[in-house]
C-alpha cells in the first residue's frame, strides 16, 4: 500500500464473527486484503476513529456493553487499557469535546466516556443521558432505542438518532454528561436508525429502519436546529417481503446520497436536490442483509452481515450509481470504517 489506507471491520462475535478485522486497502482498486483480526471484546459491532488516525473505539454490542480503545500502527491493534462498562447494548459510538460517547440500543440512552490526552479512555463513564418515550409501533417503539450518535460537522453538537422514540436529538456536554438541547421529532413510526450530514454542514439525511424512506433536513450549526423538509422512499415500489433500511451515506461532493436495505437487499442511489433527494435507482447490494454502509472516495464499502462478507463498489462520478468490484469474507461483519 502506498499511501496508508487501512479498513477496520467489525463483526458479530456471537454469530462466528472473527472480532475486529484489519484490512490493507489499495488505493487505486479500493480492494481490501485482510491482515489480521483480534477477538478481545465481545461482539465489536461499531468502529470510530480518532482524528489524528491513530486510536480505533469499538463498542461491545452485549447486553453489560462496553467501549474499548486500540493503538494503530503496523498490522494489528492494540488494547490501549481495559475496555469501559457502559451497559444498554450499545450499537454506535462517536467522538465528541474529549469524550466517546456511546448509542445504547438496550437502555434508549447516550453515554459518555472520557478520554486522556493521548486518546485513551480516561476511566468509568462520566455521564448518562436517558431518552424517554414510545412510538406507535410496540413491537419496536414501546421505549426508546438510541441507535447512533456522532459530533455534527462544527464539533459544536451531538445528535443521537433514536429509533424507538422517532425523534432525533441534539446535545451537549457539561462536566462529562450528556445534556439534552432540544428533540426534533419525526414521523410517527417511521424508526429513525441513522442520520449523514452533507459537506456543506448545512443538510442532513436519516434513513428510517421501520419504514423504506429518508428524510432530507436542514441543520443549523449556530443554534443546534434540526428541520425535517422531505422525506423519499428508497425503493422504487412496495417492500416484496422484508425491507428493513440500515446505513446511509453522503458523496464527498454532496452530489448523492446511498442507503443499504436489509431483506431488499440493495444499495439507494439518490440524487441531492435544492430541498431534498430524489430516487435514482437501486442496485444489488452484492451479499446479504447489508448492515452498514461506507464512503470513500470513489468506493463504497458494504458490511454484508449474513452472507458474511464485505463488498466493495466503484461508484460512476456523473451518475453516483456504484458497480460491484469485488467482495472479501468477513463472517458477521457489521461495519467498515476507511482510516
């Protein structure tokens, strides 16, 4: 490899998953080669990594949860201190004001962790903050379901995308626990899962679980607002059985959108529009029951979880529609991040 790149892939430890897997990548093909995987934590179903590059987070995705941190370099990580209880079953985690902060599916809460200078976790959680309510769905939304959280673009805010609720929060942090800035509420049943901010740090995209759409919102970085504008399916027609919608992702340009959708099995190609998105077409997602879904430049790289593998595609630079280019085993892989 010439210029670094590694992928970092989380697996499902519990369903013969190998734990978090290292992959070289080349930087022209965008072809990943497996170098190593370390199966230390349960279930590293989510990946983040620090800005410098050089710290990998992994949530342990069991019902105690926990948040572990590795150093990079070379072929394998390593464990920088024992991984950090959180609790809830968390499915997502990020990086914000010096801290991880972790979506727990289980409890419908955001916890955050501090972190030392050198990137490592600093010690026991720091604060918790608890969602609360339902949707109309009890088979899914009788409480809340905090299923990602990430810093906006501005470093300013954490917005957690809370599935069981149908909302989407903003927050901030004071002495190391979350707190809630204001609840953008969206469409009853809908099952928020994950939400993309545009380049411009002006939009953002959340792609629902419980129904096959996205929904374009207008993000205001100065006073922490969410607006929902539109909302778009990204099927071209009814679900033929199951379609249960997981990952979205921006283009680099802020030209188009992509989602992965479960039991569908397909890739959303949707075009970016004034005050919305518009469906483009839909492409096989190369595997089964994508999980997760990730952008990097010309690529798009799929955690396809029950077909355990990863596919990679090469995305056309006019149409945004992306070509199959390959696949790799990855047994229960969950997600890709490119660092």
């Amino acid at each position: 490899m010439t210029d670094g790149r590694r992928a970092y892939i989380g697996t499902f430890t519990t369903a013969g998953g190998p734990g978090i897997v290292t992959a070289d990548v080349d930087p022209h093909s965008g072809a990943p080669t497996v170098l190593s995987s370390l199966d230390d934590v349960p279930d590293p179903s989510y990946l983040a990594l620090s800005p410098d590059g050089g710290t990998l987070y992994a949530v342990s995705e069991t019902s105690e949860g926990a948040v572990a941190a590795y150093r990079l370099g070379g072929d394998r990580p390593q464990q920088a201190g024992p991984a950090v209880r959180v609790g809830g079953g968390p499915t997502h985690l990020g990086l914000f004001a010096g801290h991880v902060l972790t979506a727990d599916y289980g409890s419908g809460s955001v916890t955050a962790v501090p972190l030392r200078p050198d990137g490592a976790l600093a010690g026991n959680a720091s604060g918790v903050l608890r969602h609360t309510g339902s949707g109309p769905r009890p088979d899914r939304q009788r409480e809340p379901h905090a299923h990602q959280v990430q810093s906006d673009p501005s470093g300013r805010w954490a917005v957690s995308v809370d599935l069981g609720t149908d909302s989407v929060r903003v927050c901030t942090l004071a002495d190391g626990s979350p707190v809630l800035h204001r609840e953008i509420a969206l469409a009853p049943g809908s099952g928020p899962r994950h939400l993309a901010f545009h380049p411009d740090g002006t939009r953002a995209y959340v792609v629902h679980e419980l129904s096959p759409t996205v929904t374009a919102c207008r993000w205001d970085a100065d006073g922490g607002a969410l607006t929902p504008l539109t909302a778009v399916g990204v099927l071209p027609g009814a679900p033929a059985g199951d379609a249960y919608p997981s990952g979205v992702a921006v283009s680099s340009d802020g030209r188009f959108v992509w989602t992965a959708t479960r039991g569908e099995d397909v890739l959303s190609v949707l075009a970016v529009e004034e005050e919305g998105l518009r469906l483009v077409t839909t492409v096989d997602c190369g595997g089964h029951w994508p999980r997760a879904l990730t952008a990097h430049g010309r690529h798009l790289y799929v955690a396809n979880e029950r077909s355990g593998d990863v596919t990679w595609f090469t995305v056309d630079p006019d149409t945004g529609v992306p070509q199959r280019a390959g696949s790799v085993e990855v047994p229960a892989a969950s997600c890709v991040i490119i660092g």
